[in-house]
C-alpha cells in the first residue's frame, strides 16, 4: 500500500457494478449454470465430515511408486514427451490390449485420446448434437452428461432404469419405433452412476441391435467397467456393436483421477473430425501424463493392480451392504452393484434427501449425494433417493458414517 490513502490498493479494487453493467452470456453457456454436485462436494469437505457423496478412488491404493518409477524412466528415454505432439501412439497400442482384455478388437487407428472420459462426452455431444435436437437418456442418469448437453438446448427424451436390469430397452423401442430419431443414446451399462446396476447380456444385446437397425449411435459411458466383481461381467456393448457404439473409457477409476487420461473407441472416419473439435478446445492431450501411463501399462503391472483394487472395493462395497442392512429402516431399498462405485438407496417415498443431506451433514456430520441430482429435466422422481460412494473409505469408516446416516433418516419426517 503507497500513501495514507491507499492509493495503490485503491487502484486494484474492482469497480463496482453499476446498473446495465452486468455482463452479457451466451444462451447456451448461461443454461449450463454450476453442477449441483460440486455445490454438494464444498459443504461435504468440511472437517470432520465423513463423506460418501463423491465417486472417488482410494488414495491409498493409487499405484503411486510404480507410477513414479515409470516416470523416472520416460524423462531420460522421451523428452519429447513434454511438447506438442501428436497423441502418445504407445499408450493407444495399450489402449487396444485393453479393450481386447474387455472382448472389444479394435486398431489404434479407431482410439481417440482425451483429458478424461468427461473431454470425450463433450466432444462427440458437440460432434453429434445440433442445438434443439434430440437426446435419449435414463431418467435418473449421470450429471456430467446433463452438462455437457444442457447448453445445446436438445430435446430430452427419457426412459426409466430397473434397479435390478437396468435401462428400460423396450421403452428404447417403442421411442424410436414411434419415429424418435435422437442425436445419440446415452448408456452406462456397468456399474450405473449413480443407480449401481449393470445391464443383462441380454438387454445389451438388444440395444446393440436397436442402435443398429436404426442407425442410432449409442454412447457408451465404460468409466466402470473395468471395476467388476463378478466372476464373469457381460461384454461392453462395442464388443456386440463395431459401428453404431461409441465407447468412452477412462484411466480416473483404475489408477489416477489427476492423470487426466481417457479415450473413445469410434468408427475410424470420426477421428479427425474429432480432432479439430480437440484442437479449438486445448490444442493437445496432457502428453506427459499419457506417456507415464503408457510406460506404467508396458511394466506389466496393471493386473496386478487392478485385481487388488477389485477385491479391496469388493470388500468395502460389501461393508457398506452390512451397514445399510444392521441400521437402515425397513421401508428403505437398495441394490447390491455388480461393478462401479456407488449404491443407490430408496427412502419413502415422502422424505426430501436434499432437506435431509442439510440435516445429515449439520448434525450428524455426515454426506451423500441427493437424488435430485441426478434427475433428468429437473424431475422430482428421485427425490427421496440418495447416492452412496463406497470405494475411498475404509470398513469402518464406512459402518461408522452408515451409522451416523441412518440416525439422520430416522430423524426425518416425511411430508404429508
């Protein structure tokens, strides 16, 4: 500050906003607003909150001294890989043995690399949908899709999801049969965020064909499916359909959120149209990273890894179950996810769990996700419903935040 009157802090103030002075947005951009589950993740991060509102991997099983072992060998063999550059080719041929480990063949020419999963939604959303057109999703269906379409305007068609079969396929049918013809069909066939089911092999049959017959991309959100644990999970849908599925897949659930690598699988002719759409938006992929998890992946330690990821969230997720069945009120119902990262409970129906989430963290010091937001269209269907995340605690940290959770629910009134 320089002189008794700040005159140097005076300077850097900013100007107060006048009337008529507020800035003008883009329709689209002023529709899209702020998630409500980041709203949800600030108030859940106060100390002392045990938090299951979050699909968060567990820290303490990222494998961090491989990760950085296989970074301290790229630098001296790849300083290239700190440039511009082309996507990191090696971690595409890994990304095909990948998908091959899934059922899926395809060539590094059809995988396509991004900033996450969420980079890839975006980017086919923007690639398939015009502003005004049609969407068809699940009722009760990701936010981060809700996103990234919100600012397009589309037309939202909806089906409901059975919480034991998953998505309603012949309600699929009957859209298109009456001669809706979306942009493109959103599905999240393991592991549902935020329901938890997975889809039969027969249901996914189904829609591989329907996508087919009607020429109807489906876009397969597999940011799960690698998080499976039953002995023998039904393939993705790209592994019934070569053409008309476009797969999304992600490396944020299995080794590093931060690392900001995921990828799509799409018929080759996509790729550089893809690419340009990619290049307006951050010009290139986090090389860095893709280049260290490309070296990770040649060690061959990634089964490894991900086989003790699976059977420690097995274990978690099992905890939880417990948890929900010792304290949980009768009238309560939730299912038990074959793949994924969450648990998705129903209260009676007249309880509010965004009242309740206020209620929860304020008293009991404790959070989750509220159906509501998840809700497609702003529905009210899942209001009495609540997500749980179950893979970044430990057991009993789990048993003790269910305990604290159910003494929120039997404070709870439902209204009348």
């Amino acid at each position: 500050m320089t002189g008794r009157d700040g005159g140097a802090a005076a300077a850097t103030r900013p100007p107060a906003t006048v009337e008529g002075d507020a800035f003008r947005f883009a329709r689209g951009a002023a529709a899209v607003g702020q998630s409500q589950l980041r709203e949800i993740l600030g108030r859940a991060a106060q100390p002392g909150v045990i938090s299951f509102a979050v699909g968060q991997p567990a820290t303490e099983l990222f494998p961090a001294a491989d990760l950085a072992a296989a970074n301290a060998s790229l630098l001296p063999a790849h300083p290239e890989c700190l440039r511009y550059g082309l996507p990191a080719a090696p971690l595409k041929d890994q990304v095909v043995a990948l998908m091959a480990g899934r059922g899926v063949a395809c060539r590094r020419e059809q995988v396509f690399l991004t900033s996450g999963a969420q980079q890839a939604m975006d980017l086919l959303t923007r690639l398939l949908l015009d502003p005004g057109g049609q969407v068809l999703i699940e009722e009760t269906v990701y936010d981060g899709l809700q996103m990234a379409v919100k600012g397009l305007a589309p037309q939202i068609l909806t089906v409901r999801t059975d919480l034991d079969t998953g998505l309603d396929v012949d309600a699929v049918e009957a859209l298109l049969v009456r001669g809706a013809r979306p942009a493109f069909v959103y599905a999240i066939p393991s592991g549902h965020n935020p329901l938890g089911v997975s889809l039969p092999l027969a249901k996914r049959r189904r829609l591989a064909e329907l996508a087919r017959r009607y020429r109807v991309p489906i876009l397969e959100d597999d940011a799960y499916g690698f998080l499976s644990y039953d002995e023998d999970p039904a393939p993705p849908l790209r592994a019934l359909e070569d053409r008309w599925v476009f797969y999304l897949g992600s490396f944020s659930k299995t080794l590093a959120p931060a690392l900001r690598a995921g990828w799509t699988v799409v018929p080759e002719e996509l790729i550089p149209r893809l690419s340009a759409l990619k290049h307006a938006t951050d010009l290139d992929t986090p090389s860095y990273s893709h280049w260290t998890i490309a070296r990770y992946l040649e060690s061959g330690k990634f089964p490894a890894h991900l086989a003790r990821v699976r059977g420690e969230y097995r274990r978690r997720r099992d905890a939880m179950l417990q948890a929900l069945a010792r304290q949980f009120p009768r009238e309560a119902r939730w299912n038990r996810p074959a793949s994924g990262m969450f648990i998705w409970v129903e209260l009676p129906a007249g309880v509010d769990a965004t009242m309740l989430l206020t209620a929860a963290i304020d008293r009991e010091r404790v959070a989750f996700s509220p159906g509501d937001a998840f809700a497609a269209g702003g529905s009210r269907h899942a209001r009495h419903c609540l997500r749980l995340g179950f893979t970044h605690l430990p057991p009993e940290q789990i048993a003790e935040g269910i305990a604290r959770l159910a003494r929120a629910v039997r404070g709870a009134r439902p209204e009348r």
